[in-house]
C-alpha cells in the first residue's frame, strides 16, 4: 500500500510533468524538455536535506539513506534543487517563468493537501494512571517508564533503528494499526486475547484443551478440507 505522503508527492509530480507538457502546446517546449532533469535533482536533494536534519537516525546505518523506499524526503529542500535546475537551465526566458509556474502550483498542491491531512494525535501516554494484578494489587505505570527501553534492549531488539524507524514509518505504522482496529471492531473484538479458529470467533484467553479442540472441529467440517 502507497503511504498518504508519498502518494501525493506522486500526484504532485504529476501534475508537475502534465503542466510542463501544457507549456510545450504554447511553443515553450524546453520547459518539458528539462522537466525530469528538474524533477530528478528536486529527489536527490529533498533526500539529501532530509538525511541532513535526521541525521542522528542514521548515524548508526549510514547505508540507510539508500533505502530510498523507506520515504523521508524533505519537500522545502526539494522544490529549492528543482528551482535552481530549471533556472540554471533555462536561463532567463519566458520558459523559466513558465516553469518556475508550473513548480509553484505543484509544490503549493503538495502544501495545500498536506494541510487538509489530519494529524494523529494520541495525547500523552496517562502513567499516572493505576492498574491493578489479578490478585489486586496496585500496578502504577510510571515504574515502567524507565524500564521499557531495558526490557527491549534485553530481548535483543534494535532500540536505534526501532526509533528511526518510527520517524520514518510513522504514517504507515499509524494506518496499519487504525486498518487493524477497524477489522476487530467490525468482528467484534474489544480486547486481547480474541482468536478466529474456522468460523468460529473466540473472545478471551481459552485454555489449551479447549483451543486444541476448537481446532479439531474446524478441521473436520468439509470446508477446511
């Protein structure tokens, strides 16, 4: 799946190339002539500035910033190369005005949907907050403040790149967990643990026998076959 940003930069730079094309119908044709040059250098330098500003992400994975599919680019930085492109380009003439044009409505498209996006917003997460074991005895969140990162670190899981990728990948993160919410809303799950064994949904922890004969059962109707 496309995240949201990287499917309006696509349809930006579309946009971009369709009005570059419109300028040739109106005898400009080296506006379209330099439109990819000025689209390639606007990617190399939109990831060259963005790597710049998250630089601490990287540091630790220099090769990363290859990862081009991993999104991360910065727009401002992007639109400035593929400006300087067209005007070291196309000099000073009506084609470089033309252009110019054609940048601004894309990169102002870009903004403009940008800000029509709603942010994902969760709030501080409530460590104030007390829960209580099975036996009742109280549970503060805050004691794990601390602890969370330890007990990541000790189960050998890559805090560095973990952190990275949540900067990298927060939309995407976000609208996988939203997808998956809204698939156990519409089952009818409100919590964890819940299962589907064959046609049959299961809500709650279920001990091993039961699940193991939930199991036999789907598998012996005729359409597990």
């Amino acid at each position: 799946m496309l995240a949201m940003d990287r499917g309006l930069a696509v349809l930006c730079i579309a946009v971009f190339f369709g009005l570059a094309a419109l300028a040739a119908r109106f005898r400009l044709p080296r506006v379209s002539a330099v439109a990819t040059s000025a689209i390639l250098v606007g990617l190399v330098t939109a990831r060259i500035g963005y790597v710049a500003a998250h630089w601490s992400s990287y540091a630790d994975a220099p090769l990363s910033v290859f990862a081009l599919w991993q999104g991360g680019f910065s727009a401002i930085r992007g639109l400035a190369g593929a400006a300087a492109t067209l005007a070291i380009r196309l000099d000073r003439t009506r084609s470089l005005a033309a252009g110019l044009g054609a940048l601004a409505v894309s990169g102002g498209l870009w903004f403009a949907l940008q800000a029509l996006i709603p942010p994902v917003t969760y709030g501080p997460f409530p460590y104030d907050l007390t829960l209580t074991t099975a036996t009742g005895a109280p549970l503060p969140l805050a004691r794990f403040r601390a602890g969370i990162r330890a007990a990541a670190t000790r189960a050998k899981v890559d805090c560095t790149r973990l952190q990275r990728d949540l900067k990298l990948h927060g939309a995407d993160i976000d609208a996988l967990l939203a997808r998956t919410d809204a698939i156990a809303s519409a089952i009818g799950f409100s919590g964890t643990p819940a299962l589907i064994v064959g046609s049959q949904v299961v809500a709650g922890a279920v001990e091993l026998p039961a699940l193991r004969q939930l199991v036999a059962t789907a598998r012996a109707k005729p359409e597990a076959r």
